[in-house]
C-alpha cells in the first residue's frame, strides 16, 4: 500500500473507517505495526515507561525520544509517524515548541508530533508550532504528563466542568490547526456527545467506540510488561512470560551443556587443523 497522508486519514473518518494506531519505540516494533498495516504509528512518551524503565513520562529527554524516534522511522515505511514533545520540551515558550517540533522532524524524521493538553498554553503551542509548517496532534482527557495535577492516572470527564473542559480543549485544539486529536481516558458517553463536533480525525484510549480510531501501548497489547495495566488495555499476547521462558530455557541448556551442538559450530579441514595444533 502507499504513504498514509493526513487527507488519507480524514477520508478514512469521512468514510467511516475505523484508524488504527499503535505505539512503537523502536525498529522491530515499527516492524510489527508495518507488517499488520496500522495506519499511524506514534512514538509516544510511554516509551519512557516501556523501554526506558523511568517511573513516568515525566523524566524523559527530546535526546532519548529523539533515538527512540529515528529507530522507529527506520522501521516505518508506510504509516503516518508521529513523536510525542516530552514533557519540558514545549511549555517554556512558542519559539521552544517549535524548535524541538523541527528537531523530531529533521533529526528523526518524524511527519508529525503530538503535544499534550487543551488548555491556554498548549493550544498556543499547537498554533505556533502547525505555523512553522510541522502537522500537531493534540491530545486532551487523561495526559499523562501532566497527571500530578489531574489527580493521578485517573479517567477525566467524569463530571460535567471536567467534561466541559475536555470539550473546550477539543474544539481549541482543532482551531489551533490540530490534524487530529487523541481521547484518553474519557467516559463513552462524553466522547459520543463531542464527536459531532469535531471534524478531525479523533483517535481514543479509553474513550469508547465511538472515535474515528483506537491506539494502544505496543507493549500493553503484546503484553511486555508486570501486572495488568489500565481498564482501557486489551491484551492480544504475553510476550513478556515468553521472553522470559525464552531466555530462561537458553540459561538451562548452557549450564547443562545441552547448547551448543555440533550443528551450532564451525568446522576446520583436518589437515590445517594438523598444521595448527602440531
Ligand atoms: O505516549 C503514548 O503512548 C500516548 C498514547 C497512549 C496516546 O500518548
Ligand atoms: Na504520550
């Protein structure tokens, strides 16, 4: 198939047809969402969490996305690439936003970012950084950057201000310029009342069925993690127990000498081998 473009997208919401996304952090992950045909692959901050080990989001450099970032774009060729700013990376200013909106786009070659929040400041920052030429995706509900704040890790909209709120960022955001828009942890029925309204393509997590798209965290949906994760997770495999058994049962023949086997080595003429040992 060819290049998803962003008018692609929008065809596929004008159509009804259901947007896949997927994380991804690296070559061999890019390459699994490539071989099941996602139509954007998203560089998402997570990866802080998933392969970077950090506690949250928060801790997470442009440098670290930005090699998280360019690994994926290795291994994307035809889905639409978007990379999360990392929290510290576009708050201080519009000037701040866009250089680092540029460096994912050069550096990595990113075709999109993603920045959180759908209030004043990230809306601002949307604008500014849609102006300088590079496409935004807004993200509004659950962000988890800024989830100190919001109380947690928490489902927002649950409340009529709160879902105003959402509501309010949503519409700002696609004023701003967004191409599209992430949903994350919302309530089905406030997603179902905000979707008329909006004319980008949404994608949700947590926020039910009625968004033009889903994502979810590579290693949520594989599995490749301790414990279950969010509501919102569904899970397709458990990677994690079959690495685990995969390298436990590696450890377990070495020490019994079950590996390697003759089929495993190199062999040597006899009569080198002569010269060599005499
Ligand atoms: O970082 C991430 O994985 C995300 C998605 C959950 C939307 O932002
Ligand atoms: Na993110």
């Amino acid at each position: 198939r060819g290049q998803i473009t962003i008018p692609h997208l929008r065809a596929l919401k004008d159509a009804g047809t259901p947007i896949v996304m997927v994380t991804a952090y690296d070559y061999p992950s890019a390459r699994a969402a490539e071989a099941a045909g996602v139509d954007i692959v998203l560089v998402g901050d997570s990866g802080a969490q998933t392969v970077l080990g950090y506690p949250s989001t928060v801790p997470v450099s442009t440098d670290e996305m930005l090699v998280l970032a360019a690994a994926t774009r290795r291994g994307t060729t035809t889905a639409l690439l978007v990379a999360d700013l990392p929290f510290g990376s576009y708050e201080v200013s519009d000037e701040q936003a866009v250089a680092t909106a540029i460096r994912f786009v050069k550096e990595a070659g990113a075709d999109a970012v993603k920045l959180e929040g759908g209030g004043v400041m990230s809306v601002r920052r949307a604008a500014a950084v849609v102006a300088a030429g590079v496409p935004v995706m807004g993200h509004v509900g659950l962000t988890p950057q800024t989830a100190t704040a919001l109380g947690g890790y928490k489902a927002q909209g649950r409340n009529a201000d709160s879902a105003i709120a959402i509501a309010r960022g949503a519409l700002a955001l696609q004023e701003a310029g967004c191409f599209s828009l992430v949903f994350e942890a919302v309530p089905n029925a406030v997603t179902a009342a905000l979707m008329p309204r909006v004319g980008i393509p949404v994608i949700g997590i947590g926020a039910g069925p009625d968004t033009d798209g889903q994502v979810l965290v590579f290693h949520d949906l594989l599995g490749i993690r301790d414990g279950g994760g969010a509501r919102f997770v569904k899970r397709y495999a458990d990677l994690q127990q079959a690495m685990n058994d995969g390298v436990a049962a590696y450890a377990d023949d070495v020490r019994s000498g079950a590996y390697p086997t003759a089929e495993h080595g190199y062999s040597i003429d006899p009569v080198q081998l002569a010269r060599f040992t005499e």
